[in-house]
C-alpha cells in the first residue's frame, strides 16, 4: 500500500500493514539545501527539493508545503519578516497598526495573482508532480479567528476579540473568512490532500467553551463550508483541546484531530474512537534533550495507547531545529516497528 492509502486506511477503519507515520520537517529545509533561510524560503523549488530530500532520507509518509505561517500575512501586506537562523521566520511589519487599519485592510482579488503566492504555487507543483500520487501532500491554514494576531499581534487582537469595539471585530473576521477561503481553495486545487486547519482559539486553552461554541464556532463554520472538511485537520497549535472534541466532530463534522502532546491522548482516542482519526503526537521539544533510547520509549508508548482499535496515526509538531537528528531517525524507525498492524 501507497502511504496516501494507509491514511485513507486508518482514516475509514479499514486493513493496512502499518499506521501512517508523519514528520513535520520544516524549518531543517534551509540547513538541508546549505542556504540561508531567507534565500531558502523565497524559492517554492528550494522548499520543495528540501522536502523531498528529507522524505526519502527518512521515510516517513508526508511532505509540506507550507514555507512558514508569516507567508499568510505576506499575502495580506506583511512588507517585512524576520528570518533567524536557529528558528521559525516571524512577521516583523504588523498589516494593521490601529483599529482605524481595520476599515483600510482589503483582501486582494484574487489571492493567486499576488506575488508571494508563487513560490507556494511551485512547491506544491513540484511535489503533486513527484508524490501526489502515492503521498499526503499537507497545507497549513490559518482559522479566520486566529489570523488577526499575525496581522495586528496578539495583544491587540485578544482586546479586540474579548472586549470590541465588536463590529470592527467581526468586519476584520468576516474578511479573514473571506481570505482563508480563497487560499483553501487555491492549495486544493494545486493538489493539496491533507489541511492542516490551525485554529488555537479552538482550544478551551485560550478560551471558555461557551466563547468557543457562541463566537468562534459560526466563524470556524463559515470558513470551511464552501469545501467540505474531508480533508481537514483540527489543530490547535499543539494546545490541548478534548472538551471540544465532540463538539467539532458534531457542528464542524471534522473527523481528523491533532492531539496535543499534553493532552490526555488514552481519554482523545476514546472520545473520537472510529468517528475518525485520533493522531497522537511526540513531545518534540522535549525530544531536544531526549537520549534515542528516551525517544524510543515514547514513540512506543503513544503508539500502543493509540492503535488498539485502528483510526490513528503517529505524527510531529513543529520539529525544532535543535532537534538531534540522531533522535529523529530513532523517533521514525520506533514509529514504524511499532506501528505494525497484525
């Protein structure tokens, strides 16, 4: 079996000989290619080069096409971002300065014209070209609830969300939404098979259930109803969300749930248990200290909570550099002895 069936596998309950395997490689792309970051991510050909070349070298079963969060605001008038050499680039030019921006802030046209569209155009053709066929092809997108605080900080958009003026909110929300459906479209039709939906502010984490379920629920639904949520992830950017799992499978019909690491995976995978797929994820950060033997171990325990009854997959969060790459391969060659099926 193709990795793209073990997925569709797991994913419906159905016979394969492993779980699928998932590793977030990302930020390693530049110090795979030798170059810098900032030259790295401006070339859609670098990044994807970077993830193939990491997905043959270790094998696990995804690629991405995502260059980093900052190209979501780069789409919306981000004029700078900052790139490091030991991390993730970050927006350094924030689109909306005052609440009077909010009035001011139009989302383009037709977002696959901008120029900073183009280098996530050429990654994902070249990847659908080389894997599409055999691989889950992953995208990142933003909720439209969460992609303010990359657009104004977090401050500023946590006060205007809880306190208002609440027609600017839900101007900027309503535009948001607008955006996000444009850009899911875009990468489905570049041949994207697994949307990794970030929304944080789906997490109990950040906010009350009752702010979940009144305020941002409507939004979560405007965004993903034009295409369906079949290949759609729920990811709260690795904060906890159990509480609202049975309310995302029931209002957002989302089957696909990216556990946190410190979340309570035994009690996820018995909340969602065949009504999807319940993904369990390593701790990476801690993997930045862990021996091989110490990542071995958890690989192993995530797993044999997990694929007792099928409906799961192994994955990663966001990988950091600092990770060794001595635990990296323990992490995929433990996910693969483990994560055989009988």
């Amino acid at each position: 079996m193709t990795p793209l069936q073990i997925l569709t596998a797991a994913k419906n309950g159905n016979p394969a000989p492993r779980i699928p395997v998932f590793c977030n490689l990302l930020d390693q792309g530049a110090r795979e290619l030798g170059l810098s970051p900032k030259d790295f991510f401006g070339n859609g050909e670098y990044v994807a080069d970077a993830q193939l070349r990491m997905q043959k070298r270790y094998g696990y079963d995804n690629v991405w096409s995502l260059h980093y969060v900052g190209k979501e605001a780069e789409l919306l008038g981000c004029q700078e971002i900052l790139f490091a050499d030991d991390g993730a680039p970050n927006v350094a030019d924030f689109v909306i300065k005052n609440l009077d921006d909010i009035a001011k802030f139009e989302i383009p046209a037709d977002i696959t014209k901008h120029p900073a569209w183009q280098s996530i155009a050429d990654c994902m053709t070249i990847l659908n070209s080389e894997l599409g066929a055999t691989h889950p092809l992953c995208a990142y997108v933003t909720a439209s609830t969460t992609l303010p605080a990359i657009l104004m900080g977090m401050d500023k958009w946590m006060e205007l969300f809880l306190l208002g003026p609440f027609d600017l909110r839900d101007e900027l929300l309503r535009k948001c939404s607008d955006f996000f459906q444009q850009q899911i479209a875009g990468l489905r039709k570049l041949g994207a098979k697994v949307l990794i939906y970030s929304t944080p502010f789906g997490s109990p984490y950040f906010l009350s259930r009752k702010q979940i379920e009144t305020t941002v629920m409507p939004w979560m639904q405007r965004d993903l109803r034009p295409g369906g949520t079949e290949d759609i992830v729920y990811y709260c950017g690795m904060a906890p969300f159990n509480d609202v799992i049975d309310l995302v499978l029931d209002e957002l019909q989302i089957a696909s749930h990216y556990i946190s690491p410190l979340a309570n995976l035994a009690e996820a995978k018995q909340r969602i248990n065949s009504r999807g797929l319940t993904c369990g994820v390593i701790d990476d950060i801690k993997m930045i200290h862990w021996s091989e033997a110490q990542t071995r171990a958890e690989v192993k325990r995530i797993i044999e909570i997990g694929k007792t009854g099928g409906h799961f997959l192994f994955g990663t969060g966001v990988m950091p550099l600092a990770v060794p790459e001595t635990n990296i391969r323990a992490m995929i060659d433990a996910a693969f002895e483990y994560g055989r099926l009988p």
